[in-house]
C-alpha cells in the first residue's frame, strides 16, 4: 500500500456513510491514516441520528442506499440550519451522470466515482476541507468568492450584473485552454467557446436564467483553444443580498468529458450487443426451418421405403434412396458451413497463408461439382490462366469457390453454362464466377450476406439448400483482406466477383 500523502486538515472530522462493509472498512482505514477523525453509517438513518450529537466537517455519501437514498439523506441535511454548511462528496457509479447532475441539484459539492481511488478521495476531501475553512474564514470576514473559486478543481466564475467577470478561477485554462484574463477581457469569449450546435440554446438559457433565483444545471460541450470538444456539466447560481439585490451570477463548470465518452461506448455497447442478439435469434430461426425441409423429406422416404418395401419396384427404390441421398447431402452441407462459422466467430480458426496455384485450385472443385453440372447439361469453363498464383489459406478458398460455383450452378437452366475467370489488378487478382442462369432480383442483392436474411431459394432443379455459405465466403474473403461483390440481371445470369492477394514468386 503506497504511503498516505498527509494534508493540512489533520484532526478534521469525516462521516462516511455506505452500505457497502467493504467501502467503508478501506476508507475508514485510509483515511485515519491521512489524519482524519472517521465516524462511519451503514444507513441514512443512522446518519441522521448521528448528525444530532456530532458534527463532522466533511460527509462522504453513498447515493445507492436501500431504504433512504443519498439524495434523501442529502435534502435532510441541507434542509437543517446547523447541518446545511456541511460539504457532501457523493459516491456514484462512473456511468451515472443524472445521478451526479441530480446531486448537484440536491447540495452536492462534488463525486467520487467507484471503484475508489484513494489518492482522487484523499485530493478531493482535503480540497473541499480547504474550502470548508476558507468558507468559515470568508463568512468571519465577509470575503469575496474568490478566495473559494481559488481551490476549485473545476473551472469557476463570477459574472457580474453588467456581464463583465469579477471572478475567473485558475482551472480556466486547465478546462478550456484560456486564461482567466482572457474571459476577463473579452467576455464574449465564455460565449464563443460553446459547441457551435449548442451554442444558442445554452447561451439563450444562461440568460434567461441570470436573474432567476433557481440554479440552472445543464450538460453541454465546448471546445477549447486547441480545438478538443469537451463536454461539461454546468451550475450557476444568481448572486443577491439579504434583500434580494441582484449581483450577478456564479457558476462552476465541471469537465464530464470522460464520463460522457465512456457512457457512449457503454451504449453503443449494448446496442450492438442487441443487434448481435436479435440478428442470431432470427439466424438460428432461419437455420432451423432449412434444417426441418430436408428433413421432413428424408423422414418422408425412409418412412415410404419401410412402409412399402415389398411393393416398391428396382426402379422406385433406386428413385427414394436418391432422394434420401440429395437430403443427406444438404443437411450435412448445413451443418458443416454451421461448425465452421461457428468457429469463426468464437475465434477459433486459424489461417495457414501458402502460395495457390488457382488455375489447379478451380479445376479440383470444377471435377467435384461436375456431378450436379452433368444433371443439367451444364458447361463449367475454367478460363484461369496458368501463371495465376496467390497467397491465401487453401481450406479457405476452396470453400468459397465451393460454394459460389455451386451456386451458379444451381441457379443455371439445363444446358447453360458457368466459367470462372481471374484478372490481375494491382497487388491482388480478381477471381470472377460468371453464369447465364435467372439471376438475382434487385431487391435481394442486399440481403445475401446478412445474418439476419439469409436467403433460401430452391435452384431451376428444386435443389434445396441456406444463404448460409453466403455467409461463410464473405467472412473468409474478407478475413484474407479481400472484397467481394455481386453484379446480376433478372433472366441473364449472375456475375460473383471476390479479389485474392497475389504472388509473384
């Protein structure tokens, strides 16, 4: 544990009030190291009842209570006249900022984001106890708000009746990159300094509120002399005598700009977090129904088959087990294209780049596919020159050129015809499978490689078969740093594009 910087507050009484043992045993422990006199509360009850026979200098509030909340406990003690001076630190969560702007609204003098750092409690307590004494001080000698403002971390001023500053604090510049003397001699700057697209709102609502005797709270962003966008949490205050007399308004102006970024990451978060879930739940409900279609069939068959064994001719067994057969295939295609695009997005599949002879490549899968192109007299053209060498992962590209000359020849007319092309462009070639089938319609073209539409279309033979190894060539072109496009016409064909990083040696 790293020694305790001591300040100039020993002796000074804290009263630390969390439900949460384990909050208060650290502090309690660390800040009697610092020299704190520390009375702890487990409840805002028994804060309350503490607070009518001791009277601590400094409050350190949970805001998440059971029963009575912080912001209650705060009310209470603002409320009471012997107690309504007391400085109250808040202790929140990092993505509750309508919790802190609420507790400023309450009396909060300041937060303290959990998980606690000490160093950041230890700064802020003994900057608020400063303030605390100079308070006293000020109220003994009627003192200007300046010697408070001094201390404040955040950056904090005095604009006087005529709009013209008494008071600019030192944190200015921090916060915003000007000095105090430049807001004090051109006041216009404090206008100018507003993000341009709030700017007319908040400046129209900072003067609507200059004589109002209502504090004003917003949330707004500024940008700084270098040209950063910075959100801030603003609070000003009117300035009037015991009657009524009107001084002008103070104001302090707290950099969130932190708080707002990671709230924004923790939002877009959960809305992707919801995408991905809701995209799933409609892909897992596109999977089983194409998963249910072959099956029924092969249930079907099998069931006509035991049925009606003895009656079945050579000619229909032969017809059923064919059947059976195609069903077999696309379930099994199925779930293989699913085990590995579940290895795909949990991580688990590695690449092994090698040099590819394409031309050998689309001429391996072009003898496998020749099976299905012969029952419908369809012509496969490997037109790939022999010099046509890549670098890529070989079980990869075998998939995708699997799966998109399957497709074309699923969705060519008997006695069409499918060719397979590559052209070098730049560092990469561009590997073309081209037939003269019915084509995509328009509509479609953009749901091909979603998750959430997947297409499943029978081909010009009834062949049956998911939009899932759509999905399954895009994530292995593009995880190779390649693209891949599609370019079709109703009744003239379809054009499948995906580029590979060449080899030249």
């Amino acid at each position: 544990m790293t020694p305790v910087r001591r300040y100039n507050h020993n002796g000074s009484k804290i009263l630390i009030v969390d439900d949460d043992e384990t909050n208060l045993k650290y502090l309690m422990i660390r800040l009697t190291q610092a020299g704190f006199e520390v009375t702890q509360a487990e409840s805002g009850n028994e804060a309350l009842e503490l607070l009518g026979h001791y009277m601590p200098d400094l409050i350190l509030l949970d805001i998440k209570m059971p029963g009575m909340d912080g912001f209650e406990v705060c009310k209470i003690v603002k409320g009471m006249e012997e107690t309504e001076d007391i400085p109250i630190i808040f202790l929140t969560a990092l993505s509750d900022t309508v919790d802190k702007l609420k507790g400023f609204e309450t009396g909060g003098v300041d937060y303290i984001t959990k998980p606690i750092n000490f160093d950041e409690v230890n700064a802020r307590v003994n900057a608020h106890l400063t303030l605390v004494k100079q308070h006293r001080e000020l109220k003994a000698s009627e003192a200007k708000f300046q010697m408070l403002a001094d201390f404040s971390f955040d950056f904090e001023y005095w604009l006087n009746e005529s709009n013209r500053f008494n008071y600019v604090s030192p944190s200015s510049k921090r916060i915003t990159g000007y000095t105090p003397s430049e807001f004090e001699e051109d006041p216009a700057l404090l206008r100018r300094i507003i993000y341009p697209d709030d700017r007319e709102r908040v400046w129209n609502e900072i003067e609507a509120a200059s004589t109002s005797s209502e504090p004003l709270i917003r949330v707004f962003r500024i940008v700084t002399r270098s040209g950063e966008i910075k959100w801030i949490a603003h609070k000003s205050v009117a300035v009037t005598d015991k009657d009524g007399k009107h001084y002008g308004r103070r104001a302090s102006n707290q950099d969130i700009t932190t708080l707002k970024l990671v709230e924004d990451a923790l939002r877009r978060s959960e809305s992707e977090l919801k995408e991905a879930n809701h995209s799933k739940d409609k892909f897992l409900s596109i999977l089983a129904h194409d998963l249910k279609s072959p099956f029924t069939g092969l249930i079907g068959l099998s069931e006509m088959m035991y049925n009606y064994s003895n009656d079945l001719t050579q000619d229909e067994m032969k017809e059923f087990t064919s059947g059976i057969y195609e069903a077999a295939k696309v379930i099994y295609t199925l779930i293989d294209n699913l085990l590995i695009w579940t290895r795909l997005q949990s991580g688990k599949m590695e690449q092994n780049p090698g040099r590819l002879e394409i031309k050998k490549l689309v001429q391996e899968v072009l003898f496998l596919s020749e099976t299905n192109a012969l029952k419908k007299n369809i012509s496969l053209y490997n037109e790939v020159e022999p010099d046509v060498f890549a670098v890529a992962d070989q079980n990869m590209v075998d998939l995708i050129l699997r799966n998109l000359i399957s497709n074309s020849i699923k969705f060519t007319q008997y006695g069409g015809e499918v060719r397979i092309s590559a052209t070098r462009k730049d560092d990469y070639y561009k590997i073309s499978i081209s037939d003269n089938g019915v084509g995509i319609p328009p509509q479609n073209l953009t749901k091909l490689f979603k998750l959430d539409s997947m297409l499943t279309t029978t081909g010009t033979n009834n062949e049956q078969g998911s939009g899932m190894g759509l999905l399954l060539v895009k994530d292995f072109v593009e995880i190779q740093g390649g693209y891949i496009s599609i370019k079709s016409e109703v009744g003239q064909g379809t054009t499948v594009e995906f580029s590979i990083k060449a080899s030249d040696n």
